[in-house]
C-alpha cells in the first residue's frame, strides 16, 4: 500500500453500477484517508461533479445508459479537467486501452486488487496536485509580470515597459543598463515571460560572483578531468537554457578569455565543453546587465568592442529610483503591505512625515534599499500608523535628541548618533555594537561616557549619569 509519506488524499467519485462494488470502495477509500462519494451511473455522476469538486473519478466502463467511456469524454469537455482512472473486467482490456488513448489517466482490471488500486491512484493523485500547482505558480508568475502588477507608473518605467512589450517576442540580444536595484532582473523576466519561449527555461547566472575558470564552466559546462574536482561531465547555463533566455548579471565583469568564448556563441549559436572537443549547438536568448558603462570599457580597452554590439542590440536603460520620484510612494505602500502580512501586522498606513521622508531621499540603492527600509520600518513599528522614528537611520539620520540631521551636521554629531543608535538596537551591547560599526569597544565606551549617555540595564533606552 502506499505509504503515508507519499500519499496525498483527495477528494475521489467513484462511479460503478454494482452496489456491492462501490460500497468495498468507498469503505477502502475512506479508511486510507480519502474524501468519497459514489454514483450508480454516468448520469448521477455528472450531477455530483459540480457539488463535489473531485480530485479524481474512478469509473467502471461497462454500465447501463451512457457507459464509462461516454462519461469521460464529457468530463473532458469540462474547462476544469479531471483526471480518469477507469475499471473493466478481465478480458475486455482493450477498451481498457482505447480509453486510455481518448484521455483516461491510468486502467484497473476487475476484480480489483486493492494494493494495486491504492498505488494508481496515489499516482494519479501526485499527477494532479503537481499540474495544479505548476498552473498557479505559472499564474503567481503571470500575475508579478503583468504589466498592471508592476509598480512604477511614471513616464520613465511605462517607456521601459513600451519597449519590452515591442521587442520581447523577437530573438534579439538586449542590454539593461542602470545602477544596482533598478529592477534589471525583474525586466529581463517580463522579456522571457512576454516571448515565445516563456514555456522553455529562464536560467540567470551573476557573473561577478565566479572567478574566471568557474564562470567559464558553468557558462560552458566542463568535461570529466577537465581540471581538479570536475570528477564528472557538467552542463553549463547555456546547455541547460536551450530554447529559452540565458539571463547574465553584471557582464561587465567577465574577464577576456570568457568575453572570446561568449562573442563566439553570439556569433554561431555553438560552443564546447570546458575540456571538450564535441561541438553543441543550442537556441539560446541572452539578455544581459550592467550597472557599468561598458562604452566606456570598450574605450578603456576592458571590454571587446564586437561583443558589446552582440549584446547590445537592444539596449534598455533603467532609471534610478531617484529621476522617478512619483513611483517611490507606491513601491513603499506596496512593500508595506507585503512585509506587515509576512511578519503578522496591522500596519494600515504611514504618517505624512514619513511619506515625505520617502519621498525626498535619494535612495542610492534604489528599489532594493527601498524595500530593505520597508521591511525594517514594519519590523520596529509598534503602531498601525508608520512613522518616521521606525525608519532607518540612512534614510533618516537624527541627533541624539532625536531632531532629524539638516546640512551641516558635523562628522560627530552623525557618528554620535549611529553609535547612540546602534546601541539602542543591540540592547546596550557594546560589544555587538563594536562589532557592527567597526570599532573597538574601548572606543565605544569612551565616546558614550564623553556623551554623558549610556544604556539602562536590560533595556535599550539612554540615560544620564
């Protein structure tokens, strides 16, 4: 039988015209677990669909009026399909077959073996749940990529999302250019989604994170013995990508050798193994980014000029956070209802204050320091408004009486209220506080007593001496 680590209990009609029969099923079905109801005929069965919602039918083929086979197609025709396990005596296997052609999952043969019952329809059962949640992971992905769903609407972010819309159906390269936490990624995923080939796969791979030899290899693939520690044969992201997007993150990094090997794929749509001699030809899309200039490395002599224009087909610059101020407000209420349902809170709002305080940063870090900001506010927020209090210090940097920073504030006025600041978040752990700052805790120390403030005692508030 099947065990209860690999079952899945459903909800399953069975449908069979010997009372007999569907009274042992139900009563087995029931014991291991599942939810069942029954019908005598196709004709009852049809009725208890809709009521019942089944996870899946078992039906024998052989009835009065309008047999198994009937009975299945209609299900079929559903816009909802259900799967079909189909039972017929021995002897008639061949109908058994035939269903199985015209759609049927899997066939029992009667008299049913229980062991044998249980087995098919765990399997049918795992098919399922599988296709379901690859249909509403497919719509979790459809709903972030919809255009509508994409936070941004100011004229600079609708121009960006104007040309995806044009180009992503073609096989052109395209260059996304613009600094950290601009959203490159995200776009590259809506050129993917948008394209032809949104079924095949969308593989990313950051190339400033490997070293010369191993970026070279997970690009490539490698050979068994291709250099130590390739005990086996690999394929590389351009293998495995094949007849999708190959998403490359900072291309400006990779080093010259792998810029001759990438120009040559560009080039042909071919490449060897690291090690190899087997030629391998794909059908391959890149889309790649940078957060630098690369006409300006290709004038410093860094980046091949020829391979810029490879990847440069298409270029889409990404504007910073700051050049498009209208959207700031909506990313942030966007993030905050996110992270107050991760972290169980009812955070309904942010104080004008604090809105403004959004608004007027210039978020070097973009979309990403945005969301961090967000995330941390909910996490220290105690109300169901936002304040300003709960942001953190680089959006907002305050003195130690808590008056925000105006222009002009010295180095020690800004480095007294990050070490203020940082103790009161570790609990007056100087040692913790030492850690995150980088400094001695000695130091520590003698800055808090020339302040004449230190931390009370198993709380994180600043008192006197």
């Amino acid at each position: 039988m099947g065990t209860e680590e690999s079952k899945r209990h459903g909800r399953i009609l069975v449908v069979d015209d010997e009372a007999n029969a569907r009274l042992a099923l139900n009563d087995l079905l029931r014991e291991e677990g599942h939810k069942v109801e029954t019908a005598a005929d196709a004709f009852k069965a049809l009725g208890k669909v809709d009521s019942f919602a089944p996870d899946l039918i078992l039906t024998d083929l052989k009835m009065p009026g309008m047999d198994g086979i009937e009975l299945m197609q209609k299900i079929r025709a559903r816009p909802e399909p259900i799967p079909v396990v189909v039972m017929t005596a021995f002897g008639a296997v061949e109908t058994a077959v035939s269903a199985m052609r015209q759609g049927a999952t899997d066939y029992l043969v009667k008299p049913i073996n229980f062991d044998e019952l249980l087995i098919v329809l765990d399997r049918a059962l795992d098919r399922e749940f599988l296709r379901r949640e690859t249909v509403e992971l497919r719509q979790r992905l459809d709903d972030k990529l919809d255009r509508k769903n994409i936070i941004g609407n100011s004229a600079e972010m609708s121009e960006v999302f104007d040309v995806v819309s044009q180009v992503a159906a073609t096989k052109s390269s395209v260059l996304l250019e613009g600094e950290s936490g601009t959203g490159k990624e995200l776009v590259a995923e809506a050129l993917h989604h948008r394209s032809p080939r949104r079924h095949k796969p969308f593989v990313k791979l950051h190339c400033a994170a490997l070293a010369e030899s191993l970026l070279e290899s997970e690009l490539f693939g490698h050979e068994r013995g291709a250099f130590t520690g390739a005990v086996s044969r690999k394929d590389g992201r351009f293998h495995i990508a094949d007849g999708g997007t190959l998403f490359l993150d900072e291309i400006g990094e990779i080093s010259p050798a792998v810029q001759v090997k990438l120009l040559r794929f560009l080039q042909e749509q071919e490449f060897e193994r690291v090690g190899g001699n087997e030629t391998i030809r794909v059908d391959v899309r890149v889309v790649a980014a940078t957060n630098r200039d690369l006409k300006e490395e290709v004038a410093l002599g860094n980046f091949r000029e020829d391979l810029y224009y490879r990847l440069n087909v298409i270029n889409l610059k990404l504007p910073a956070l700051r050049h498009r101020r209208d959207d700031i407000l909506p990313l942030a209420e966007h993030f905050l209802g996110l992270y107050s349902k991760r972290n169980d809170k009812k955070i309904l709002s942010m104080s004008s204050e604090c809105a403004s305080r959004l608004r007027e940063h210039n978020w070097p870090g973009n979309v990403r320091e945005l969301e961090n900001a967000i995330e941390r506010a909910v996490v220290m927020c105690r109300t169901e408004e936002l304040q300003v209090s709960d942001l953190p210090s680089s959006v907002v940097p305050a003195r130690s009486d808590g008056a925000p920073v105006i222009p002009g504030s010295t180095i020690e006025d800004l480095e007294r209220y990050a070490i203020l600041q940082t103790l009161e978040s570790t609990g007056g752990s100087t040692s913790k506080a030492a850690a995150i700052l980088g400094m001695s805790v000695r130091k520590i120390q003698y800055k808090v007593r020339s302040y004449g403030e230190a931390p009370k005692s198993g709380t994180a508030a600043i008192v006197e001496h």
